[in-house]
C-alpha cells in the first residue's frame, strides 16, 4: 500500500497515464482508419490502467536488484542525484545516435526492397505528431519494457537461479541481468513487428530489418535502466524517437512528401 500511495509510484503512473493518450493522433494516422478514435482511446485507458501495475512491480522489485530510478528520487528527497554530471547528455546523444542509426539502416532495407522507399504521405505522420509519439515511447514504453519487464525477468532469473542451486542466498549475477537485457530487447522488437504486420504484409527482408531496428534500441535502452537509472533509458529513447519521428519527418515533409 505505501507504494500505491507514493509520489514516486503517483509521478511515473500519471506520466504513463497521460503519454498513453498522447499517442492516439499518431496512431489515427499510421493505422489509416484501422481503428477508430474511440477504439483508440479504450486501448489508451487499458494501457493506463495497466501501467499501474507496471509501476508498481518495478517500484516492488527493482531496488532488491540494483536498478535505480535515481534523479527523480533524488527530486523527490530534495538532494543532489548521485549520478554523475553529464550521464543524461551522453544518454542524449547515444539516442540520438541510434536513431542515425535506425535511419542508416531504413535507407538500406529501402534499397534491398525490403521496405517503402518512399511512403504515402497520408500514413504517415507529421512532426507534431511523431513528437507526441515520442514522448509516449520515452515514458510509456520504457515504464512497461525496463521499469516493468526486464525488472520482472531479472527477479524471475534470479528466483530460478536460487532455486536450482537451492540457495536462497545466491547473489545476482551479470547474466541475470543480460539475460534480462535481451529478452526484453527481443520482445520490444517483436511488438513493433506486430505493429507493422497491421499495417503491411510482412517478408523475410522486412522482418529482419524490424526486428533488428527493435532489439538494437531496446538492447541500448536496457543496458542504460541497469547501469544508470530509468531516466537515461528514457532521455534515450526521446533522443531516439525525435531524430527518427521529429527531425527525419520534417525533412520528409519539407523536401520528399
């Protein structure tokens, strides 16, 4: 109950809370009438409800394994964050850089066929909404893929651990949290491949290209939640989402589409 109740567990739930109604015009663009608005808000009313429980359990276990959510309890506690200066810039441009990066390999499976060269403008979002997108992937998506998932699979691995060596005591280990790291990683890629199965047929190419544009982000973004706290992950993901869903489409809309 004190969880519940905390302005921890009350800040990172109305934040995922709000960045799940965010997303609705992006997504009334990009599914193309797939869905309609009120489906669209009923999905983003489960979503927050659900991320209730994302928070929770991420705020229940994740201080017993070492992952941190350290510049919002340093706010919260009105001290300086023992994080040191600078590590959200360097998640900043590490973001930024896998969102060059998600570009650099989007015009190579553009070549190989394996995806739209140049897509209909009218699937495709606009800057204003890619920003609102962003803002739901930096906060929602890492509330439920690291605060929630890679938390949870890194309790589980452990619990596992414990109980075939039947030592309760055994201490966590780096493959814990590896293993953690990646399978989350692969299940991000493989909901954003879900994704684009709605909206297009998928091949061989496109699968791979989806999966790799998946699990290279996730990968950067658990490995940012275990070494220096959920706000790098999510300073990350931002960075990322705004090169790609930003920048990229305003250079789309002014010289391409």
């Amino acid at each position: 109950m004190k969880i519940l109740t905390s302005p921890m567990f009350l800040i990172l739930w109305g934040a995922a809370l709000v960045s799940a109604f965010l997303v609705i015009p992006y997504n009334l663009v990009l599914t193309a009438g797939l869905y309609t608005t009120g489906e669209l808000v009923r999905s983003a009313v489960m979503n927050g409800v659900l991320s209730a429980l994302a928070v929770w359990v991420g705020l229940k276990l994740g201080p017993s394994l070492g992952y941190r959510i350290p510049w919002l309890s340093a706010w919260l506690r009105k001290e300086p964050p023992d994080e040191k200066p600078g590590t959200l810039r360097q998640a900043l441009i590490l973001g930024a850089a896998a969102g060059a990066f998600l570009l650099l390999i989007s015009w190579l499976a553009g070549l190989a066929g394996w995806v739209p060269v140049e897509p209909d403008r009218s699937l495709v979002p606009g800057p204003f909404r890619g920003l609102l997108a962003s803002l739901y992937g930096a906060i929602f998506e890492e509330v439920q893929m690291r605060l929630f998932l890679m938390t949870l699979l890194t309790w589980m691995g452990l619990g596992i651990t414990r109980f075939l060596r039947q030592d309760r005591q055994s201490g966590i280990q780096t493959g814990h949290y590896l293993a953690a790291l990646l399978v989350t990683a692969l299940l991000f890629a493989l909901g954003h491949l879900g994704g684009a199965a709605q909206l297009a047929p998928l091949t061989l190419g496109s699968t791979l290209y989806y999966l790799l544009a998946g699990m290279f982000p996730g990968a950067l973004y658990g490995w940012l939640y275990w070494k220096k706290g959920l706000e790098a992950a999510m300073v990350a993901h931002l960075a990322t989402d705004l090169v790609t869903q930003v920048i990229w489409r305003s250079v789309q809309f002014l010289f391409y589409l």
